[in-house]
C-alpha cells in the first residue's frame, strides 16, 4: 500500500530511477539476503570487537616482541596513551577507569558470534559460487593496465559508473577477498594464539609466529588494518553513493540499470541471489 | 518469472525458515542439558556474557582435557622475574612472615575423606617437581619463571578427593581473594602449590610461601598465598555462586580464554 502511494512522487522528481518504483523490477536483488544479513551481523560484531579491544589494550599499552614482556622488559613500541592499570608506566600522571572485565567478556562473546557467522557466510559464499561469480576478479581484469586505471580511478574519488551498482570491480575484489581470507582468519589465529589453552593443545598456533607477545603485537597490527579497510570502505560508499548503496545492502533492492548495461536480461526477476 | 511464484518461493523460504529455527532452539535445549552433564557449563553461565563464556570452557574442556601447557627452555626465565603490584598484606601475613612462615598453613576439607592442614615442611617431603611456564597476566604482560612445588593432584590423594567431587575452591590470605577450579585442572599434572621460583623460595612479591599454578589459565586463576582449600561438587553456596571473585569484579571465572 505504502509502495503504491509513493509511485507518482517518485516518478515526478527523480526520473532517473523512475525503473525503481515499479514493485516488479525492484524484486530482483542486489545481495542475497544472507550476504546482507551476514553483512550486518559483522558490522556489529566489529564495532564490539574494536571498542572491547581498546579497552583490553589501555590496561596495558605496550608492545613486545617474543615469547614474553612486561614493565621490566625493553618494548617493540608504546602507544603514547594513558593505562587503566597504575603499574605501567605511561608518563601521564593518571590512570584511566578499568573497564578490562566486561570488555573481555563481550571480546571473546563476540569472537564467537562473528566466528559462526563467517562460517555461514563463507560456506554459503562456496556453495552458492558468491566467491566465484560476485568476488573472484574475472580473467579478463586480470591484467596491470586494467588495475592501474582501477587504481587511478579510485585515487582521484571519481565516482562509479552505474553498471557497478550491480557488481564489484577489481579493486573491491581483491579487497574483499583479501579481508575475508587473509585478514579475518589471521585476526582468529593471532586471538588464539594467546590463549593459554588453547595453545596448550596447539602450541604450534603460538610457536609460528614466534612467542605469545609476538602474537598480541600481530593481533594489534591486523586489528590496524581492518580498521583501515573498514574507513576506506566507508568512504568509498559515500563516493558511490551513500544512500544507493546503503539501499543496496538493507534491503537488497538496487536502480535496475538502463538498457545496454551489464544486467543479464535472462535472470528471472525475484529468483535471482547475485548478478553472474 | 510472474510475482506468484516468487511469492510461493518467499512462503516456502519462510515456512523452512521456521523449521529450521524451531529444529535449532530444540537442538540448543538438549545441547545445554548434555553440557551440564558432563561439566562444560561455567558457573559464570547467566548473564548476558553467558553464551560466549560457555562456549569458550566447553569448546576448550573438550579439546584441551589432558593437553599441558608450553614449557620453556632455562634459558627462556625471565630476568629478573616481575612481581606484579601487591596490595598491603594482612598483618597476620606479616605476623607469619616474622617466624619464617614456619607457622603457615594449607588446611584442605570439603569433600575429602580426611580433611588436613599443611605445613611448608610437609609440602617440601612431598616428591617435588619444577616446570618453566609462562605467567601471562589477562592485562597483557607476562613472563617466564621455573616454578617448584608439589603438583596439587598429589595433596588432593593424600586427603582422599570423594568421588562426586566436582571443583577445587582455593582462598588466599588476602582478603576477599579466592578462585576455583574444575577436577580437569585440580588434577592436571601441572597444576602445582609453588613453594619455590628459579631455585630459591617463592618470593613474597610473586605470592610467596605458598601459590596456586595452573599455568593453562591466565595469571589471575595463580591465585598468591594460599591457606585454605575447599573440594566440593557446586559452587554455589561460595559468595555469590559466580565460582570465584573474578566473575563478582567483573572477570570470567574460566581464563584459559
């Protein structure tokens, strides 16, 4: 009802996605319910992780190289931050309110949390060939000329043509990928690595990366650059569109693109999980 | 594709949906009553961190029952060791500190079938046993040290643990300072009552005469200057029957993480 009531206020001021306000055309989805669903759950369970995770750090703002560190030992770097424990030596001459306790709690709560869901995310991105169709960069892009424009393209904010509201380019690609393979499994091993438990059924976790204040440092360093990876998309967002693409990932519904452009005419509108 | 059949999809989506969920809360109804049976619930379980903290201790239970942790090389200690800040300590401690600790004791009852006390001495005639682990502190420091002691499974034989025992409740001498254990750690190899730290006594400043080691938990289950040891089957009639004072400040009770 609501839907038919706001057709003739869209077609009159925005013709450009006057395609969007037809119900049949906007069925079809940008990104299948589980992509989107999975999307938001990781959203949230990043935020906790990182806000937990300052907190766990503040009560001890210090960096080690090796098996161990403490405030006797030399440091690999400190962070030039105040401590929520009076013991370090920070030279600020307070001591933050320690919040270490629930912070740990939801770390690790939320670690399982995002564990399943990347379980699901991942398995469901093989089985439905997500991976293969929608991330795997196309032989074709494959090549130094068509990363380099890809590149220039990004550096300079232009924003992205109207086909790639139905797919990624190469950049994302390879970004998202590199997050969901490299980054996130590397985040969980480096986290287990400094538990003692768990360690002590595989200490092997520990002993590859060189001591378990090797793996805290590392941990902090692939923390670091999901948080980067998390600002650029961010940004990126607002340069393709902040509303489309938010639009995109809630609701799945996309602007169907003109004539001519990539949208394959044979995919049947509603039963369609992803663009091929 | 006409909008029927996609409809018809959304309702068949739906009604699986349903099936799926309802097959799930069931499968979690009896997965949680398996759990209980045979010990995999924490008893920091309710609450709002109660799902992650159960799924770290049973996941854990089930993959690291009998494993040990790491040993180190001698050539790995730390040096010099690092004694984390003390609170000021009771002055019964210092009472006993005056006379050597001679008069320190480690009294054992609950479920046992002969309940004790220890002296120093009668610890130190048991067989001794050292071993090199890391004492990693849940802030972020650590550090390495020889621990010498008697491994706890060979005190908790010698006062007789009854079969229903379920965990080790371990209080030290200061105040409103006291943790437990499940059997699985109380009876592990390398749970040890340190009495000695890098060939020398235990330093009061690393929880000198007398402290827990169970070296697969975080620094904070090492609970310093033991006295008294309860065995019991639940926890819940200690303090607020979150199992230790960590969950009551705000901590896990389990910290193997």
């Amino acid at each position: 009802m609501s839907d038919s009531a706001c057709v003739p206020s869209a077609a009159s001021t925005t013709p450009a996605t006057v395609s969007t306000a037809i119900p049949a055309k906007t069925v079809s989805s940008r990104h299948s319910a589980l992509v989107r669903v999975t999307h938001w759950i990781t959203t949230l369970c990043f935020f906790a992780l990182l806000i937990s995770g300052i907190e766990i750090v503040i009560s001890h703002p210090r960096f080690y190289w090796g098996e161990t560190g403490n405030n006797l030992t030399p440091t690999l770097f400190k962070l030039p931050i105040p401590a929520s424990r009076n013991l370090v030596p920070t030279g600020y001459g307070y001591v933050l309110p320690d919040q270490n306790g629930w912070s740990r709690y939801l770390h690790f709560q939320t670690a399982w949390v995002l564990l399943f869901t990347g379980l699901l995310y991942v398995i469901f991105g093989f089985v439905s060939g997500h991976f293969r169709k929608n991330l795997l960069p196309p032989g074709t892009d494959l090549s130094w000329p068509a990363f380099a424009a890809e590149c220039s393209s990004h550096l300079r904010f232009k924003r992205p043509s109207e086909a790639e509201a139905w797919s990624y380019n190469l950049l994302q690609r390879i970004s998202y990928l590199f997050v969901i393979f490299v980054l996130f499994p590397f985040v969980i091993w480096t986290g287990l690595a400094m538990s003692p438990a768990f360690v002590s059924a595989v200490p092997a976790a520990v002993n590859l990366l060189g001591g378990q204040q090797s793996a805290r440092t590392l941990h902090f360093f692939v923390s670091l650059a999901l948080v980067l990876f998390l600002l650029v998309h961010v940004v990126m967002i607002f340069v393709a569109g902040f509303w489309s693409r938010m639009r995109a990932m809630i609701t799945g519904r996309a602007a169907e693109p003109r004539a001519g452009t990539t949208r394959t005419a044979t995919t049947p509108a509603g039963t369609d999980m992803e663009r091929p | 594709m006409s909008e029927p059949s996609s409809r018809d999809l959304s309702r068949r989506k739906l009604i699986t949906t349903g099936i799926a969920a309802a097959a799930g809360v069931a499968g979690l109804g009896v997965a949680a009553r398996l759990a209980q049976k045979h010990g995999l619930v924490p008893p920091d379980h309710g609450g709002l961190y109660g799902l992650g903290e159960t799924l770290t201790y049973a996941s854990q239970r089930l993959l690291t029952r009998h494993s040990f942790a790491r040993e180190f090389s001698r050539s790995q200690i730390s040096k010099p060791p690092f004694p984390n800040e003390l609170g000021p300590l009771p002055d019964q401690f210092k009472r006993l500190q005056a006379g050597g600790f001679a008069d320190w004791r480690l009294s054992i009852d609950g479920m046992v079938a002969r309940p004790a006390a220890f002296s120093l001495d009668q610890l130190k005639s048991y067989p001794s046993r050292s071993q090199i682990t890391m004492v990693q502190c849940e802030e972020g420091w650590s550090y390495i040290a020889e621990w010498i002691g008697v491994p706890l499974s060979h005190v908790l034989d010698a006062v007789g643990v009854l079969p229903q025992a379920r965990y080790v409740v371990y209080f030290s001498i200061e105040p409103f300072w006291w943790e437990s254990i499940d059997m699985a750690d109380a009876l592990h190899p390398q749970t040890f009552l340190a009495y000695g730290m890098n060939g020398d006594s235990l330093p009061v400043g690393n929880g000198g005469p007398l402290r827990l080691r169970v070296p697969r938990q975080l620094g904070y289950k090492s609970v310093k200057f033991i006295t008294h040891m309860t065995v019991t089957d639940n926890l819940k009639g200690f303090g607020k029957g979150l199992g230790s004072a960590s969950p009551e400040a705000g901590y896990s009770w389990y910290a193997g993480i």
